[in-house]
C-alpha cells in the first residue's frame, strides 16, 4: 500500500481532530508535517510529525508531500487552495470553499486547468447511516423522491467572537445540510425561502444573525425539502435526516449514549443522542479521508467536488439574501 | 347523567361515523334524529334513529333535540350554523367553518349573540399523544416552544371527483395541520411561505391543485413551524408531531398496526402505521364528542371555538395565496 | 345475522366485563341473562339484561339460551360446564377447567360425548400480537422454532385473601403462560422444572405461595421454554413473548401507554407498559367471543379446546410438584 | 504517563486482537513481546513487536516486559498464570482460569502468596450498557434484585473440531453469562438447572455436547436468574440483558448495524444486531485492557478477580452434571 504523505494546514480544533484521526487510525496516510502560525509543538511532536512550521507555504512546496489538508480560517481556503493546486497537490479542503462566488469561480478555474484531486470536508455524507440513505435513494428503493427533511440541531453554541465572523447561521451551520439536501435528492435546488428567529439569546440579534431557523428547498427535479436549525438543543446533538417517495420512505434516527432502558414506576428512560460532532462523526471523519485516499491513490474523480462546495454556498447565499428580503430566491 | 338528544346533519362518510360512534359507545348521547337528502335508512334504523328525514330543518327545529352535529358539505355550514344558533341549539361542526372568511365572520357573530356552543371537528387535538404534547408544553416542560414540525401524509388521495371541490390541498387537508400548529404552540400564526409540487399524479396539476406540500409558518410568538403534506405515502398514515423549545423537545410517533418485530436473515421487519384516519384518530373522535358533551353539560366554554375555525381557515388562505405569488404572506 | 342468546354465569370482576363487552361491543350476542348469587341488580339493569337470578340453573336449563358463559369461582366449573353440557348449550369457561385432573377429565368426557362447543377463556391467545406470532410460526417464517421465552409480571398483586385460595401463582397466573408457550410453539410439554422466591412480600411465604417464579419447559420437539413470572412490576404489566427458530426471531414488545417520547436535559422519557389486563387484553376479550360465536354458528371446532385447558392445569401441577421437589418434573 | 510493557502468549484469534488493539489504541501500554509456537511473524512486524518468539518462557523472564497477557489454548492457563506470577508479572488471563478446580485453586494460591495482579477476560463487563447497567443496580435504581435474564445467542458456531474440545456450550459460551450473571445480581450462585437440546446440527450430538440451552440460577440473595443460549441466531449475535427489582427493571437492547429505518408498501426495516462480538465488544475489548493498566499503575485491586474466574468455572461444571443428570445442582 502507497502512503500518501499529507500536509495539514491549520493546526485548530478540526486540523487537530484530523492530524490524531490520521496518526492513530489512518495508516495510509503519512503524517509530513503541519502548518500554524501558532502551532502547539508539544502536541505535534506527540505525533511524531517531522515537519512543524508556521508557514504553510512550506508544506506547500515541499517535494516529499502528496496532499495538503486546509483546516485554515474560512477567509484563506481558496488562495490556499489555488496554490496548492498548483504545486500539482492533491487537496481537501474544509468548508466552505470561499467567501465569494467569485473566487471561488477563480480558484475552480485553476483547480480543474490543473486536474487537481480537490475534496471538500462535507464529513457528514460520510456518515454511516446518511450514506445509506443516499445509497438506497440512489437504487430506487423509494421510488422518485418526493419530500426530504432534516434536522440538524446544535446541543450549544460557539462563542460569540466566532458567531460574529461565522458569515451567519446559514454559511456557518446550515451549509452541511444544504450540502446534505443535494445529496439525499440528488438535484439541484432551485428554490430557496427563509426563516430566522433568535429566540435562544439575544446577542444573536446583536451579531444581525437568528439562532433559529427554517429553511424550504424547491430542487430541479420537483421535490421539495425543508430544514430546521436551533444552537441550541438541551438534549444534544439531533441530526436527522428523512427521504419520501413515491415508493416509500427512509429515516435515520439519532443514534444514542447508550441502549439501556430503565423501566420505573412513572416512565420509561433512554438515552439522548451523542453529544455533538465529535462523538457523532467520528466514523464519517475518518470515513471522508479514507475516501480521499482512495481517490488519489486510483486517480478516481473526487467524492466531494469543488462544484458541490460551490453549490452548498450559494444555496447559503440564496438563503441570506431571502431572510433579508423576506422572498423566494430563485438559483 | 342527564343525555344529550342530538341529530346529525349529512349522512355521509364522516357522519355516519359520529351516528356509530354516538350509537355505540357514547351513552351520553342519545341519537335522535339524521337528515340527509339521500340517507340511507336502512343503515339508520340499524342504529334505532327515531327521526329520519331528508329535510334539516326538521332537525334543527325539532323540540327534543338538544344539538345539531353538522358533516353536510362544506357549502351549506355556515348557513345550518346560523339556523341551528338562532333555534338555541348547540353545535358540533365539521371543519371547515365556510368558505369565506366574510361568511364565517357573519356566522360567528350570530353565534356569539346568541351564546351559542359552537365546537368545530378539528378531531386532532383530542388524540391522546397530541393532547398530552399540548399539555406538556402548556405546562413548561420543554420552556418556550421555538419550533413546530407537523408531518402529516395520506396513505392514498380521494376521487378526482372529490378533489375538484376541495378547496385545494390547503383547504382540504392541511388546514387541520394549520389547527393543530396554532394549538402545540399557543400563539397565532402571523407569516406563511408554501410550496408546492404535483409529484404523484398529473391528475392534480389539471385541478390546479398541489399534492405534494411543505408550508413554514410564523407565529407572533417568534417560535417557527414547519408542516409537510402528501396526497400518498404508500406505508400508511403519517401523523407526527414535534414542538421543540428551550428545555427540550416532545414527540408524537406514529401508532404502528402491532407490536411484533420480526428478526430474520438479512433485516428486522416491524409494522407500518395504522393505515387511515379511520384506525388512527378512533379515540379522538369519541373524545371530541365527549369534551362537546361536557360542555354541554356544564354551560363550558367550547373546546374548539369559531375562532379557532376561523384562524385556520385564514392560515390556509394565506398558504393559497403564497403558492399563487412566491411570497411570504403576512396575516 | 344469527344473534347468539347468552347467560353469564357469575357476576364477578371478569363476569361483568364480558357482560359489558357483550352489550355495548358485540351485536352478535344477545345477553339474555346473568346468575350470581349477590348480583348486582342496578347494574345488571343498565344492561338491559332480561333475565337476573342467584341460581345459575336458570339459565343453564332457559330454552331460549344458546350458551354458557362461565365465569363462577373456579370450585363450580367442572359441575357447570358438566349441567350445560347436558342441557345442550354451548360453553365458555374462563380458566382453571376444574381444580383436579381427575374432575376435568370426567368433564371432558360429557363434552366429548354431548358433542358440546367448549371454549376455555385463554383470552391471550386473541391479543392481535401473540396471535400474529402463532401465525407467523405455523407458517414457518422462524423455521424450527427452538426457544420460547415468556416474561409475564403483574403490576400489582391481588389481596392475601384472594391469593390463598388461588391454588399458587403456577395455578393462578402462570397458567395463562403455560397455554401460550403451547400455543406458540405447538407442542406439548414434556418437563418442568420450576424455581420461586418470595422477594416481594413475606406474606407470600405464609401462604405457602411463591411471588417470584422461573419455570423452564421442555417440549415435545425438543424445544425449549422459559416463563418468568412476578407479582409487582412497579412500571406496569409486563407482557412479552419471544419466539426464536432456526430461520429467525419474533418478538412481541409491550404496548405503551402512549406515544410521546420526551428528550430533556438529561435523559429522553417515553410511556410505561399498559398498566394491567383490563388495558392489555380489551382487544384480546373481545376477540375470543367473537371467535366463541363463530365457532357456534359454523358448528366449527373450538379454538381453545378442553385438552389445552386440561394441559394447562397439568403443567401448572408439574411446575407446583418440582418446586416441592427441586427436580424437574416430567408429564 | 507510566507506560506498561506488554508480553501477549497466543497470536490466535484473541491474541492478534489483543496485539492490534494496544498498538493502534492504547498507548498506555508498549507491545513489547509476542510468543506463539507458530507466530505470524509478518503480521508482528507490522505492529512494530520487538520480540517474537515461539518461547513464551522468554516472555515470562524478561526483566523489561511488567505484564502478560495469556491468549493461550485453555489448557495452559493454570500454569502460565503460576510462571508469571512467580516471575512477578501483572497477568490478564483469558478465560477460563483452568480446566479443573484444583488446578484453579492452586494457581490461585501462588497469585494470592505473590500478590500478583490477575485480571480475567470477562470482557462483557466492560461493555458499556452493561457496565452501566451494574453501576444502576448497584446504585439502587431498581432497588433489590429480583431477576435477571440474559439472551446470549451466537450467530455462527465454530468448526467442530473446536467444539470437540471446547469443554461443551457451558464452559465455552455460558461461561460468559454465568460471569454476567453474577457481576449485575451482586451475589452468587448457589443453585443451577440447566437443559439443553440439539437443534441446529446433528454433529453436536456426536460431540456430546448441546448448540441450544437454557439455564436456571438462583442467587444466595434469594433473586432467580435464566441464560437461554444458541450457536445460531441467523439475524446475528444477540446480546441483552435485564435486571428486575422492586423498584424497577433495566433492560439493555442490542446495538444494530446502522439506525436506518425504511417504510414500505407492506412494512417498515431496520438493522439486524451487530453481527458478532469483534463488533458487537470492540469498545468492551479496550476498556478491559485500559482498566487492567490503570490497576496495574496504582496497585489497585483486579476488577475481575481469580475468585470471579473459578465462580464462573464451577457455574458451569454445576449446569453439566444438572444436564447430565437431569437434577438442580447446589453450589
């Protein structure tokens, strides 16, 4: 087996999860270095990462590296990835791709000039059970799907210093379901009418975002999808997906702390769903990256395009522009 | 236990449920008369109805009858419940009030003049599960409701017959959805956005009409609900309820047709829902009857006012309305 | 349709439970009579039930009554079922047949040579869901069945009074069980081994009684069988029934109270159990009369014949005798 | 943190599992030898093992190795435990302790004299719910334990030639159970009927030995247990348990496959259970291991004691001569 020798750049929370999923449990990558302007050294070096640097140019251009991992700030991905893509890497990128439609029309120009591998971090079509679905979507076990709903609800939220410069709800939380929608349906949408409400603290307002929220879907096939997002979920982390068709119907339910039930004299208890992502996705993380390796080692088409990281931002863009309106936004 | 003597308008489908259920499990009535321009009187005197005539007005002028229980068609409504008002009788009305708001109004206004019992048959809020998540959250056990998500799904659509004089999918079926929204979460509805689709037959698209729906609702209260619809979901009876707030979140799952799970080689089998309103909404049906009768009794307010009537009626306008335009329509 | 003219014998808890059953739920019977030695008159006459007595003779010997519904204390049933028998009525005798084998087969004699119709009122072989598992065994979607297991706790036990004179809990309460595991497996049993406890109430012991009880089987087939028993479930009825095959499993899950599932801060709530029989088995009593007066109309053979309520009260016996013994029993 | 060096004797099935699981998860240990007459010596350097050999003596006398970990044939327990013991080695011993109670006694004595840490793989106690559910009823929750059941069924068994020498379906697989059994009752066995069938395949029968079984306990503490065994659930291996108190009952499901739901035209599917304990334990197999370490670092007691090893032991000796003799066996 060929390793490929991965470079990450951005050594935060999620670079961090993906370097330890890499060293621990992803033994056909190898670990070559990472990139941070403040990079924790002592953590690195507990993973025996050879190259620790504050310059991701660095890794960028170093000949021993195969693939660059962007875990950086929103605002860098799309330079980052321009580059990369053109010291001929391969690339897997977090969302977003972008801030701008433009840009990342630019960086996609150069990404396919190159045939860059570009994946993006859309972890959650990795997930077990969602994959499923879209698997038996796709065979036709519903028949034409008709209807399809998600739930995606944080149990907390972030701190308001990263709400402040998250882009909003829909680009920031939202996006991994409009991704997720597409995915599940299989067309594109067409049709976007938001709702938003901060009804869990007022600073949302503050920040001009909503803590809450409701979002229809109209695809080019004719379904029709809808989503509901909270920051806050008491009982933890509800990710629900559902797909209707004319043939039949597909639900993944949360999956639970444990399964033990505890009959008493007034009730019956059971436990909440896991916590939040960390606990929910650990599979779909590893899954997304075992997916990119296979990608790059067979020269396979990417499992997650650039046109679907373009895709997802617009649909959050359409989305933003119909809470401000207070209309349907055509694509 | 003094009885209510009562006779029942139309003998259709929906009325000959009520004089059965009246008949046989509801002592607290007694059954005195039907009217219908094509009853049929066998089935009539099967249930030892004393007075059984083609002419409503017998019914509702007739000295020994207590209260009229109107499932005419929708047309004639209003004006039996003027009739059966200013005869001081009370009424029991199926859904919906009229076809107008303006017609209703009159209506109600007659009704309130004349201190009339005026309850309408919007029969889900008395299903046990739905009636225990409305107490749940009148009583603070999830904080403030933020969210409604009401799936609601035929197993099959009615005649073509029918559908032409619906109403459309709105005013036909999910103006009960609209009900019971405004009823989980305790405030009014002040904004709503429909779509739309004709996804099952082409049928519907040649009555204007839509049969596959998602409709997002506003409350004044801030809280968002969300509500989808399909003419046929071919594993049953899709009735589900969710409120979601800020302490936590109820759920109403569907009612399967058994209890017995089958484990075999490949996959673990259980039952659909209960197939049909029918099956599904029985106990609801004696209960609504049961909660007019106390009323009754006891001199009470309605369970299930004109208003509340009257407010779905105007919700489900206002969806007609946004599917028409592509706008969000304030109420 | 033929009505089935009945007289109930006995006016007890479950006497009045069928005569209610029979008036308000199953036209195809007429009530013609009731004979309990302190019957209650007012109630008897809510039911409009022409004949009232305290000597069962009347009925038993009335020419206008088809058939006997016993449901006296269990000492009378073999005499009653016996004087019916001779007088040419159809029976229906809850359980036990009899108090001694020896008693019930004289019994079953006079039935055999009378040509009677005798239905023992197992009424959980009716329940929708133990039925569908019979079904579903005899046809063979778990293949060979190899294991029954039984789980069959009260909420609650009856008085002291009630419990010393009610033969033990396998005479009393097992009983029901041992009947299903037959009708579930269709086999008869061929061992017993039988363990108690008292953990509940030390009065128990003083009744030379058991609270607690596992009894294990061994069937004709080889198959094997486990009940466990208890007298105080704090969290409601408990009644389940697994059957396991060399092709697969079924499995009957208890009925909840409701369907509302509740997900708070700390853990996610749903519904107990149905709390005791008069909930769990409404359907189940219903069903063994109507199946009672099918088998009277067609002159078909009784669905729950003399021989199964003879077998029953045998294992009963054996489970009692290896409990004295400590060994296990063989039939 | 104090890393614990690591001998394994047996590169089996349960040996390699073992391997792999302390090198790529826990990395509180270092795998610091392997012995097996014929070790696969590819598959060892790939885990980096520094020392492999076809001497586990080696292992045992090797000054840089604090702990062994005995995956060996059962027949060589006794006297492994007994050579690392004296050579004052912590010792993790998979079960059984030995063949004979003697020789288990007497290894016991050598482990008590050296003060030898011994921990038995009894590795379902460290399965998460039911870990959880032994803390609950060790808490309280269901007050005093009055039952336990436990379905342990396999979906597969082993090629004959293992059965031949496995020491029966009691020592092989109930073993497990009786372990369990004890570990959630808090109390021992002091009494043991046991009945088995062959159900499955004829070669069971030539092996003298059951492939179907149940089992019947009762507890120094008055409470009554049943085990019912397979070697073949063909949805896949079934896994739960329950305690019932007088308070209360816990009941831990088994873990599906994945938690899809679909709903069709005729019934609703879900996942079978996982299919066998290397999913089914995966997580039970690590924390067993990291629970050995952390006795091991602070000098504290086994978790799973020599004493729990011989209980289970002479549980299922007593469940043989019960089979063979068709009589309860007092312990």
């Amino acid at each position: 087996m060929k390793p490929c020798r991965i470079g990450i750049i951005g050594a935060g929370r999620i670079g961090k999860l993906h370097a330890e999923n890499i060293y621990y449990r992803l033994s056909q990558f190898m670990l070559a270095g990472i990139a941070d302007p403040c990079v924790d050294r002592e953590w690195a070096q507990s993973l025996s990462i050879p190259l620790i640097t504050t310059q991701h140019e660095e890794l960028i251009h170093h000949p021993a590296i195969d693939a660059i991992l962007i875990a950086s700030p929103s605002a860098f991905h799309t330079n980052q990835i321009i580059a990369a893509s053109q010291a001929n890497k391969a690339v897997f990128c977090e969302k977003p791709l972008g801030l701008t439609e433009e840009a990342i029309q630019a960086c996609l120009t150069v990404v396919e000039q190159q045939q860059t591998l570009l994946q993006i971090g859309f972890n959650r079509r990795f997930d077990p059970n969602f994959a499923s679905i879209h698997r038996r979507v796709q065979l036709g076990e519903i028949g034409h799907p008709h209807l399809v709903h998600i739930t995606s609800r944080d149990p907390t939220w972030p701190s308001m210093d990263y709400i402040k410069t998250s882009g909003g709800i829909f680009m920031d939380m939202t996006i991994h379901d409009f991704d997720m929608a597409r995915f599940l349906i299989g067309s594109d949408v067409v049709e976007v009418f938001a709702s938003g409400s901060v009804l869990i603290h007022p600073d949302f307002a503050e920040c001009n975002d909503s803590d809450t929220a409701v979002i229809q879907l109209r695809f080019k096939n004719g379904a029709l999808g809808v989503i509901d997002n909270s920051r806050q979920a008491v009982y933890g982390y509800d990710q629900r997906v559902e797909v209707f068709g004319h043939q039949g119907y597909l639900l993944a339910k949360n999956q639970t702390q444990h399964a033990v039930h505890y009959f008493g004299r007034h009730e019956t208890r059971y436990a909440n769903p896991l916590y939040f992502f960390l606990e929910r996705y650990q599979e779909a993380y590893l899954a997304e990256l075992e997916s990119f390796y296979q990608a790059w080692l067979h020269h396979q088409p990417s499992p997650v395009t650039g046109n679907d990281g373009l895709q997802a931002l617009r649909i959050a863009m359409a989305a933003k522009q119909s809470l401000q309106t207070g209309k349907a936004i055509c694509l």
